[in-house]
C-alpha cells in the first residue's frame, strides 16, 4: 500500500495544535513533526518468546596476530567491523544494509562470506537466538578480541555499546538475555529505516543515556538509557525505548516513564533562574568580574549557552568514514566533560549524553515507545492511562516494528481522548535506496 500523502510545509514555523486538519508543524515537547494522513501499512515484528536462549555456535578460529589480520582484511571488511562495533550487534541484513547505503550494493550473500572470515579471525562473534526444539534461529554478530583492536580509534565507544571481553565478562558476571540482544537489533532496525527513507538525521546511536545535570536529581531517578537516540538536528531528538510483549517487560516500562518524567521536571527545574541572578545590584561585583563581563559581551557568540549538539559536538552525519573518538564511560558516574578533539582534529563527544546545564534553557528528548503491532502499541497505552503516567504537556509517541521498515518516513502517532490515532511524519525526503 502506498504511502500516505505528505502535508508537510517544510519552513514555517512550528505551531502548538492537535488538529488533524492542520497543515503547519506540530510541537511535542521540543521534537518537530509533521501531522499526515492516517497510516495503514502492513506490519511485521521481532517477536520474542520466553523460552528464547542465546546459543554460541562452534568456530574455527584461524591463528594470526594483529598485523597478519590486517594484512588480510578488505577494505569492506574493515567497515564491517566498524558497523558492528558502532550499533553492538547486527544481523547479516541490517550489515548488508548498512554497507550498501554507505559504501557499494551488497547482497546479503556476499556480506555472509565476509562475515564468515571476520569470524574466523576473530574479529566478529557469530550467535544465535534459540527457540526450544529449533534448528535455525535468528543469527548475529557482536564485536571479538581482534576486531575491537581494528576499529578502538575509529568508532565512538560509550557504556551502551562498550566492548567487554569474554574473560572479562566471566570476571564481572556479565550475560545479556535474548531480551536485550532483540531490543537493540530492533534499535537499530528503526535507525536503518529512517535512513533508507531519507530521514533528516544529524545523529544516531544505540543505548545512549539520558541524565540530569545535577547529581542529586540523577540518584533520585532523572536519568534513563533508550534503545535507541535519533538527533533529528540541534534541538529535536528522538529517544526510542523498545518494548515485547512480556510480563517482566512492562514494569519496565513503566519505570522508564517516571524516569523519563522525572528528567523533565528536573530538566526544568535546573533552567529555573536563580532568584540572586534576577538582582544581580544585590550581589556585590569585583572590579575584575565587570572586565571579563564586558568582554564576554562584546563577543556575541562567546556569550551565548552552549546547547545539546552544539557544533563542536555533533558526530558527523551518516555515512561516518573516520568517526570521532571517545573516551569510554559510564555516564551515571562521571560529570560532564568539555569537548575536545582527537588526532585528526575531529570533535570528541563524552560518552553518553548530558542534557540540561544549570539556569540555561533545556533540550528535552521525545519519548517513542516501540511496540511489536498496533494491539501491542494501545495494551501499552491502555498501561500507562491505568497507572496515571499520562501528562498532556509532555505526550509519549508511539512506533512499531513494522512501520520502521516501510517505504515512508510517516511511523509515529499519539493515542488522542477517543482512541484514534493521529499520525506524524519524520522531517526528510523521500529517496528510499533499494539495493
């Protein structure tokens, strides 16, 4: 079924309503979006059962050092691993998709006999997603010893996406469930569609935090990790947090709401001016600060806050050939770090993101809930109406696995009073790549 028509106006400016028969830009919290047509695509899931397990097939490891794999290694292979690495773990489609939109067509075929000599180099780990009694589950890969030495100093490494070595995983307990390898290959499923559509990306990542600056307001809960971060520019940013249809997933999700509640009203109350700046003849001014004030003032730019995204810390956009590099972190326990830049001159971003600075205005994340289909989506709603997690100034949007990989950029709506939904389009321009 073709798209929906689009009545986006691209330019003017964005307006606060609700109306379904407005044409001009719809505000939510601080996103942008353009109100369309209702969507009636057909929908597909990554469903997930409970009695799912991860399964480490067998390999056949070939014994070289570094510079022997090096000298092995295609230029295609190396942007393999670097994908890999950026988004934690990919299946053999979304490589294939990923390499054809940033490098040259690849099928899926040719990408697998890649993906068979990175593993046998130890550069890729081949897993699987098993279902009790199958002999095929879902296959994908993870970052191993040698590939994490390839790409250190090319791909940005944070707490979502950090490499942990098999002897390190023993040391600390580490074991991820079959659970939270399908929310982030779900993550990036939603990253690649909008970038086969032709979505208005500034920037992109996988298990991102979002934290308050004040530390108190962070312990007390002002902070939540998305399964997926969409910078639409400097101000917009989409935070998806993907949801199954499983008992022990909607506490979860309802915790992310209060969470997610809880970085606004903290967000807000950190931008809140301070009453002894609101009287500043009442605070007593050295003759050195009233030199360095006049001097900030004469430089415009010098004077203004630094925003989210600013450019000095902006990731370039898609495709990425030499990304920045990043110190590796986590971000609930290290302050906020100024920006600096590596080798090359590229900027380095901290390794998680921080939003909201002290008394400067805040950029707040819109929340999307992915949910498996449309009844999943208002059981999930249906949740979060029975819970009181409903707030009319701050709306949650929803997506599904589906409409992530349709041909449009129209796959996030709102529940409305009656039950409708109304439909919105992500900025950008329709240029789907098919390969």
């Amino acid at each position: 079924m073709s798209a929906p028509k689009d009545h986006s106006q691209s330019g003017r400016p964005a307006v606060h309503t609700a109306s379904k028969t407005r044409r001009n830009t719809v505000t939510l919290g601080s996103t942008y979006l353009y109100p369309c047509a209702a969507y009636e695509g057909p929908g597909q899931s990554f469903e997930l059962s409970q009695e799912e397990t991860i399964h480490v097939p067998p390999q056949n490891y070939v014994s070289m050092d570094l510079a022997q794999i090096r000298s092995r290694l295609e230029a295609v292979d190396l942007m393999i691993v670097e994908e890999v690495a950026r988004s934690r773990y990919l299946t053999s489609l979304q490589i294939a998709e990923l390499i054809s939109m940033r490098y040259a067509a690849y099928s899926r075929e040719a990408i697998s006999k890649h993906l068979g000599k990175l593993s046998s180099l130890r550069a890729l780990r081949q897993k699987n997603i098993m279902r009790p009694g199958s002999k095929n589950g879902l296959r994908f890969y993870e970052l191993d010893v040698f590939g994490f030495e390839l790409v250190r100093d090319r791909v940005s490494f944070h707490s979502g996406n950090r490499y942990l070595s098999y002897r390190r995983q023993q040391e600390i307990g580490y074991e991820e469930s079959a659970l939270d390898v399908k929310k982030v290959l779900c993550g990036n499923a939603i990253i690649i569609g909008l970038l086969k559509n032709g979505a208005k990306i500034s920037r992109f990542s996988i298990r991102e935090v979002f934290s308050a600056h004040n530390p108190a307001e962070v312990k007390a809960g002002a902070i939540f990790r998305a399964s997926a971060c969409v910078a639409l520019n400097e101000e917009n940013i989409l935070a998806y947090e993907v949801v199954r249809d499983l008992p022990e997933c909607y506490p979860d999700v309802l915790d992310k709401i209060g969470r997610y509640y809880q970085l606004i009203d903290a967000l807000n109350a950190e931008c809140t001016p301070d009453p002894k700046d609101e009287n500043p003849a009442e605070q007593p001014v050295s003759e050195e600060q009233k030199e360095n004030d006049g001097q900030r003032n004469e430089n415009s730019d010098s004077a203004k806050p630094d925003r989210f995204l600013s450019a000095d810390r902006t990731a370039p956009s898609f495709p990425m050939s030499n990304p920045e590099a990043e110190k590796s972190a986590d971000s609930q326990s290290e302050s906020a770090t100024a920006a600096q830049t590596d080798k090359s001159g590229n900027p380095v971003c901290r390794s998680d993101i921080r939003i909201g600075q002290p008394r400067q205005e805040p950029i707040i994340p819109q929340l999307v809930l992915c949910a498996q289909d449309e009844a999943h989506a208002r059981k999930i709603q249906d949740l979060i109406v029975e819970h009181d997690l409903v707030r009319e100034e701050d709306p949650i949007l929803f997506t599904e696995d589906g409409l992530n990989r349709d041909d449009s950029l129209v796959s996030l709506y709102a529940f409305l009073e009656d039950g409708s939904r109304q439909w919105y389009r992500i900025p950008g321009v329709m240029q789907r790549r098919r390969f």
